[in-house]
C-alpha cells in the first residue's frame, strides 16, 4: 500500500478536480493507495486535534506527496516545507505549482500596491485596513514549488490533463520513469501553417473556423493570438490534438514554457515576427505570455507602472 499526502496552497480547487476526472483508471489505482493527508476531502489539525501542538505544522509521513497551487503566504510556505520533509515522492501538481499560475500575475506589483488596491482603492468595496494577527502573512511575491523546495516531478496544466495524473501515479507506483514530452503545442497541432500571417491580429472571440482541424489554417496566422510555439506539449491526453486547439481556441499558455529556463515572451515575439506579425499590438505583453508562468522571476513590478 502506497501511502498519498496531498496538500493544496493558493489554487481554485481545480487541480483537485482533475485528480476525480481521472475516472476509471482512479478506480484501479485506489485500492493501491492510502491518503493519509487531503485537506479538501479528509479533516485533519495541523496543530494537534485540540491545537495543544503550536508551532510546525504537522503532516503524516508518505510515500508520495502532491501539492497543488502557488506559494503566497508563510502558511503555504511552512507546509511545503514540511511535505517535502515528509514525502519520499513529491509531485508538483498544475500551473500554479510548476511555474506560479495565474496568481503570479500579481507580481507585476508589489505586495502593498495590492493590498492598497484590494482594501482601500477598490471601488466595490468599503475602504479598510488588511487583516492582522489571525491570518498569515503574505510574502513580497507568488512563488513557484520550486522555489521553495525541490519537487521531483512536475505535472502542469490549468487544469491538469487527467489521463497524464494517472499516468504518472501509474509510473511510480510501477517503479517506472515518467517524462514529460519535450515538444511544443505546435508540433502537435494539426492545423495547416504557410508560414506566413494572412492578416493583423484580431479578437479571440471571432469564428476560428467551421472545417475540421487538418482542413484549418494555423490559428497564428489566421491572426489569433496562440501561445502554441512558446507552451510545452502535452495537453491532448486522449484527444487528436492539443485541448484548446481541439475546442477551436487559440492556446493559453497553460502547460508552461518549453524548458525551466525559456521566456515566452522572447519566444512568442520571436514566433509573431517570423509570420509578419507585430508584438507590438499587444499592448500587455508580458503579463500575456507568460500568463502562467510569472513566477521563477519572469514577472516582476515595473517602476513607474501604475
């Protein structure tokens, strides 16, 4: 019996569905684990059942540990800590794990701009000062897992592809390697390229196209932003292509860039620029290539911004 910790930071709670959708491969694997530790399905005190043990946060031992979402708080920094100590395996789970997620977007400012704009500067709210005292602090920045402490492997996606969770746990619990592909989106995407833009940028919101995808033209030079040539394969699961792109939308960006230390910002306006595209038109650029993955320093405030 393998036994599971998981524990989850700051995150939606999407991560955790996907670990559900896995579906019947979920059956197969459970009478081989134990969850000892999962805070949104299982109680557990951190401090002792009656808080008679303050201080370090106390997690069961296990051989696998999943942790899911960004690192914002001391909280979620302590329990990192203590799942890494804890757990023989551990596994970042989804975007805000691997590379910070949509929540690193907040460090394009710095900690008391946001909670100037969040508490005082807000307009549907009443102005008031931050809590104190009985919530925990929040750090200069979101962090990456990895930034923390050393995972041993990286599952990405916003959400995570299912059938790619089972097949990891799946990996591990049979002594096997588990690698994620080295590909980008665009080597399997199955849309037609010319190499060249057909027209300027355009809203995401118009038709992409009525035809089936081999019959499509590349959705980048039909003028919709794709993030494809700068996002890391590995979201088709059991689909003939890429999630979004098999839905007819251009991709986000989610499974996070092709290697730890690629920017997607260069890579995307270098991908634009070579079709006859100008980066230029994206008034945001930063923030929007690198969507999910603004931790691990690819994001930080700008001087002057407001």
């Amino acid at each position: 019996m393998v036994k599971v910790a998981e524990e989850w930071f700051g995150i939606c709670g999407g991560c955790e569905v996907s670990i559900l959708d896995i579906g019947d491969a979920l059956l197969e694997l459970l009478p081989s684990l134990q969850f000892v530790h999962m805070p949104v399905l299982v109680d557990h005190k951190y401090f002792g059942q009656k808080g008679e043990k303050p201080g370090v946060p106390e997690i069961p031992e296990a051989d696998v540990g999943i942790v899911t979402g960004c690192i914002r708080n001391e909280e979620n920094k302590q329990l990192a800590q203590e799942m890494r100590k804890k757990c023989k395996t551990l596994i970042a789970l989804g975007s805000c794990a691997s590379f910070g997620g949509i929540p690193s977007l907040a460090n394009l400012a710095t900690t008391s701009e946001l909670l100037e704009k969040v508490y005082k500067g807000s307009k549907s709210t009443d102005a008031a000062e931050p809590p104190k005292g009985h919530v925990p602090a929040l750090l200069e920045r979101t962090y990456a897992i990895s930034e923390v402490v050393k995972p041993d492997l990286f599952i990405p996606g916003c959400p995570p592809e299912p059938s790619m969770i089972a097949e990891a746990l799946t990996a591990l619990l049979q002594g096997k390697a588990f690698k994620l592909p080295d590909k980008s989106v665009c080597d399997q995407c199955p849309t037609r390229r010319e190499k060249k833009a057909a027209t300027t940028l355009k809203r995401p919101l118009e038709t992409i196209s009525d035809k089936p995808l081999a019959e499509t033209r590349c959705f980048m030079e039909q003028g919709f932003l794709c993030l494809g040539p700068a996002t890391r394969a590995g979201c088709a699961g059991t689909r003939k292509g890429p999630r979004c792109i098999s839905s007819y939308m251009p991709c986000r960006g989610c499974f996070g860039p092709l290697k730890e230390t690629s920017n997607p910002m260069v890579d995307m306006m270098s991908a634009l620029s070579s079709i006859g595209l100008d980066p230029k038109e994206i008034q945001d650029r930063a923030a929007t290539f690198n969507r999910y993955a603004g931790a691990q320093g690819r994001l930080r405030p700008v001087p002057g911004r407001k």
